[in-house]
C-alpha cells in the first residue's frame, strides 16, 4: 500500500516537471493585441512652469550709484519690505547700506582734504619759484647796465680792454635773455602744476558731492503703484533683507502689470522640435485645480540650457496667458498642455504596437489563427500614447503588442515602405544648401 502511494506521488512530480521544462510553442494567439483606429488625432506635449509677468516696472539701485566718480560696485539691502506688499506711487519699497556708504564718504572726504593741500603746497612753491627767477632776472638787468657802462668808459682804453668790455656786455645779453626764457618756461611749468592740483581736487569733490546725493536716496521708492514682488540675484535667489545688490545686475523688486501673464516653461530637447510658435496651450495653476485657461505659445528658445546637477538639456518656452484673473500671481506653478499638431481621419495606434530595430520600424499584424505578418510601416507624428501609421497598416487590422517567440524567423512584408523612406531622406540631403 506505501509502495502504490510513493509511486502516485512520483507520477505527479514527473508531471509537474513536464509542463515546466518542456517548451510550448507560443502562438499569435497568446498575445494581447488591439486594432488600428481610424479618426482624428492630437499630440500634445506636457510640461510644469511658472507664472510670469509680460511687463512690469523694475525697481533698481538708485541712478546715483552709477555715478563714475563713486568707486561702489554692489551694495546691501538693509530692510526691504514684505513680498506681496501693496505700495503707493513714492512708497517705501527697501534701504540700502547707509554705513557703507558713510564709509565710503569718510574715506572721499579725508582724499579731498589731502588734495586741497596738495594744491595750497603747489600754488605757495610757485609762488617761491618764480619770486626767486625775479629776482635773478634784475640782478641780470643791473648786471648788464653795468657791463654798459664798463663798454662806455673804456672808449679811451686799448683795443684789447674794449675787447674784453665788449664781450661782457654781449655775455651778459645773453644771460639775461636766458633767464627771461627760463622765467616763462617755469611760470608755464608751474602753473600747469597748480591747475593739475586744483582739477585733482575737483574730481575728489565731485566724488564727494556724488556720495552725499547718493547718501540722500538709499531708501528706494517706488516708481509707480503695485504689488511688490522680490526680483532674483544673480545666484537664482530672492532678493531679501542682507542680499547684495549689483551695479551690473540692479534689480531690487518689480511692480508687475498682472493684466498681461506669461507661462515660463522649459521643453526637454527630445520634444522641442515638435513646439512651434503659435500653438495652442491649456494651463492649469496647481494652486487653483478647478481653473485652467487658455493660451499660446509665443516664443520658443533656439539655444538650450543644462538643467543645474543633471545632465538634460532643456528649452526655454513662453505660453502667453489669455484674459486676466485676479487670483493669478507671479511665481506660481502651472500646468501646461501644449498641442503641437492636429490631424483628421487618420489611422494610428498604440506605441505598444510599434517594434524598432536599427534601421526601421514595425509592426506584427494577425492574419487569423496563429498566423501573423512581420509588417514595416512608415510612421508619423505621436503623443504620449499613440502614434500615426502613415503606411504599412489599414484600419481595422489587430495589431501585437508584444513579439511571438518565432518572430526571428518572419520575413519582412513592405520593404517597399523603407526603400521609399531611404529615398525621401537621400533627396532630402541632395537638396540640403552646401556649407561655404
């Protein structure tokens, strides 16, 4: 009796085993499969943004800090108030560093000091300079008259004194018209000297006027009414109290006109090429789900960016936003569905469907029972989920969505369809412009 029950079970094993280890043959018939649809077809691309506005007022470092005589290149915000605030034309937007600034004037002050002395040094050495070339020009006058009148006396004299006398009188011509010469020269030389001094002290002065006008405008204002919103460094951060405003990138704040809004989104470069200029868009803001507007796309970048710690490339893209709604505002997140193509009575199917390998696509028809076709097909544009059969496929054919086990072994059908493709492509580059 234990002998029939072990080879029962043993029977069973054997069983077992032969239904794992022993290959079926996998037919068409095992396969999910669906049926190519004929009708119309939308693309879309999806993507996330930012609200933005299309215009608004920029709120930036005084005019004053621009000034050449200010050696001031970026400054502190001290106080700023909160984002959101609603000011007034001339409100009280945010303060700037008043102790750098009052530094810096210290600084100008003390320079101007030392110019204006510089310059009372150079008008007092002028002064003795040319006191003392005065003084040598008379002493070489009366010498002269005095070589004169040594001439004069010697005319009862031998030839050799009147000789000598002459020439001392020529000598001292000569010396006088030397220092004459030697008088202006110097009096030009020291009055350039003086003017050099004084344009010194008016450039520290002018630094310092600029300073003091620039001391009376550190608190900034606003240009006009609106609602503040904190504009970004050049890090990508928000302007708040302790940031460091630059000459070269000014922008404090921005008074944004919130009748006119823009979607900021950026396309991955698999997609770009498919966004156009003047389609259509559906926007959602994640803060309200139950509005959504429409818009447009209005331009579309040509160069791309790498997204910060990530190797993707992306496109920068402008979705203007049509109408106005009070609850909309700069900085929120959007949801954006942009339609890049539309197209009627067409046959497509899903991308399930749809087989590649290095050089073609496509695609395994059933034909009945078991049987099947190994079909190329020329495809064409597609979304998320479906894509358009140009050629290959008629309505109404089910379509594999996975590959039967033999599929190797198939022929392709259609190798008209890749022939035609290769062609189109051939002419395509034939009639491409020649780089020069």
């Amino acid at each position: 009796m234990k002998k029939k029950h072990y080879i029962i079970i043993a029977c069973i094993a054997i069983g077992i085993l032969s239904l794992l280890f022993i290959p079926r043959k996998q037919s068409a018939d095992n396969h999910l499969s669906t049926r190519a649809v004929k009708g119309n077809f939308t693309a879309r691309v999806y993507s996330t943004g930012q609200l933005q506005t299309e215009n608004s007022e920029l709120i930036v470092l005084p005019k004053e800090m621009s000034s050449r005589n200010i050696d001031m290149y970026e400054i502190k915000v001290s106080n700023i108030v909160e984002e959101g605030t609603v000011v007034d034309s001339g409100g009280y937007v945010a303060t700037l560093d008043h102790a750098a600034v009052e530094e810096l004037r210290t600084k100008a002050q003390e320079e101007l000091e030392t110019s204006l002395n510089a310059y009372e040094d150079a008008k007092i050495d002028t002064n003795l300079n040319l006191s003392t070339l005065r003084d040598e020009l008379l002493n070489a006058d009366v010498d002269l008259e005095e070589k004169r009148l040594i001439l004069e006396q010697s005319i009862y004299e031998s030839p050799a004194v009147k000789r000598k006398a002459k020439l001392d009188v020529e000598r001292s011509e000569r010396d006088l018209e030397q220092k004459k010469r030697n008088y202006k020269l110097k009096q030009k030389q020291d009055e350039f000297k003086v003017y050099r001094a004084w344009e010194k002290v008016k450039v520290k002065q002018d630094k310092v006027n600029d300073i003091d006008k620039l001391f009376k405008v550190l608190e900034v204002k606003a240009p006009k009414p609106g609602l503040v919103i904190y504009s970004y460094d050049r890090f990508g951060k928000k302007i708040k109290a302790g940031s460091t405003i630059s000459r070269w990138r000014p922008q404090i704040a921005e008074l944004p006109d919130l009748s006119s809004m823009l979607s900021k989104t950026f396309i991955n470069e698999i997609d770009i090429s498919k966004v156009k200029v003047g389609q259509s868009v559906k926007v959602g803001i994640d803060a309200f789900p139950e509005k959504s507007f429409d818009g447009e796309v209005i331009s579309v970048a040509n160069i791309g960016q790498v997204i910060p710690e990530g190797d993707a490339k992306v496109f920068e893209v402008s979705v203007k936003i049509d109408g106005t709604d009070k609850d909309l505002r700069p900085a929120m997140t959007t949801s954006n569905i942009i339609n890049t193509a539309y197209l009627e009575d067409i046959i497509y199917a899903p991308l399930e469907c749809i087989f590649t390998n290095d050089s073609l696509s496509f695609v395994f028809i059933k034909e009945g029972g078991n049987a099947y076709r190994k079909q190329i097909v020329q495809l064409g544009i597609s979304n998320e989920n479906h894509v358009q059969l140009i050629d290959g496929v008629n309505e109404s054919d089910e379509l594999l969505m996975n590959t039967p086990t033999d599929a190797d072994k198939k022929l392709f059908s259609g190798i008209e369809i890749y022939e035609r493709e290769l062609k189109a492509k051939a002419d395509s580059l034939n009639n491409e412009p020649a780089n020069i």
